[in-house]
C-alpha cells in the first residue's frame, strides 16, 4: 500500500498532478478541498460550517477537518493506497493522520512537495479564477492571505516529514508532463 501526501502552496499544481498520480499508481485522491466545496454545493452543515473560512482564505479547524478525512478513508476499505490533496496542513493534522493510519496498520510512504516561487503563485491563481469559479481565487487579497496561511500554517509540516525522513521535494515550475515525471521519478526511487 502506497499513501503519498501531495503538498505544496495554493496554485502549486496540486489538484492537476494529484489526478496523474492516482491514475498510474492506483490510488484514491482525497482533496479536502475539493470535499469542502463539495459540502458547499450541496447545502450539508459542514459545507456551511467550512464555507466562511474558505471564503476568506482560512483554515478550516483542525477538528472538523481531521474527523472528515477520517471517515472518506474508513469509506474506502478497499483502497489499494491513497494520495491526500491538500491535507495534512497543520503539524497537528499531520500527527492525527499518523496516528490515524498506524491504527489501521498502514503509514505515508512519503510527502512530494511542489516547490513554486511566490509570484508565478499569484499569477498562476489569477489565471485559474477565469475558470475555476473560486471566489478565493479571484481576489488579491484573498490569495495573499492563503499565501501567508500557507507560510505561517501550513509550510512547517514540511519539516515534520524531513524529520522522518519521508520529504521529497520536486521542482513544480515546467510543463505539466515534465512536472509528472519528476514525481514518478521521485516515487519510484522509493523503490
Ligand atoms: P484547496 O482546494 O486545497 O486550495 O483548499 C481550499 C480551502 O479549503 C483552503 O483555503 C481552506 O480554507 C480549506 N481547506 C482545504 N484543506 C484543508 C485542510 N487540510 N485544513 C484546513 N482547511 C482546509
């Protein structure tokens, strides 16, 4: 069973190379994300409960976050691995998602972090605005703030998988075929 989390600041490629991934490796792609909007369109309290902090480009709470990875993987018994999207974000998402799979006898195999410079960032989430209908997206300020989230929140995780010797870093600046193949090649040489 491979479990690789997939991380990197907003507009990195994550959602893009996350769908390669699954495919050649077999995986079950859980975006938080994209299960949050989700909830969102369709009206549940937790979309309502997650729809204000992403609007202005906040963490979702740790707790509700956490309980709602944990029952999209206890829904997928016959998962041959996973590629998490976008979680874990805090240390204490990560410590929750360890502890959450060496109860079910299973561990990451290793972070891949996309690493992009902060202005082809910006650019990169205005382009997608034009399409993605993401109001987090389509606004400057917003997307600074997810940026500063990411850096203050999020980027320390990073060094919580260096520690364990689980932390690949690949260059997220290329083509979208180029990126993929440096991730394969980084999951390969796992062996
Ligand atoms: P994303 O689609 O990964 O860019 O996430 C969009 C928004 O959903 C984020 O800005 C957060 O508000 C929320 N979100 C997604 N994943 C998480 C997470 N692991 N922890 C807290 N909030 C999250």
């Amino acid at each position: 069973m491979i479990n690789l989390v997939l991380f990197g600041p907003p507009g990195a490629g994550k959602g893009t190379q996350a769908e390669r991934l699954t495919e050649k490796y077999n995986l079950v792609h859980l975006s938080t994300g994209d299960i949050f909007r989700s909830n969102i369109k369709g009206g549940t309290e937790l979309g309502k409960l997650a729809q204000s902090y992403m609007d202005a480009g906040n963490l979702v709470p740790d707790e509700v976050t956490i309980k709602m990875l944990e029952s999209e993987v206890d829904a997928r018994p016959d998962a041959g691995g996973f590629i998490f999207d976008g979680f874990p974000r805090t240390e204490t998402q990560a410590k929750a998602l360890d502890s959450f799979l060496n109860s079910k006898r299973t561990e990451v195999t290793m972070m891949l972090a996309l690493t992009v410079d902060d202005e082809e960032l910006k650019t990169r989430l205005l382009k997608r605005a034009e399409t993605s209908g993401r109001a987090d997206d389509a606004d400057p300020k917003i997307i600074e703030n997810r940026i500063a989230v990411y850096k203050k929140e999020t980027a320390p995780v990073a060094e919580y998988y260096r520690k364990q010797h689980k932390l690949k870093e690949v260059n997220g600046v290329g083509s979208v075929d180029e990126i993929s193949r440096r991730l394969y090649e980084a999951v390969e040489d796992h062996g």
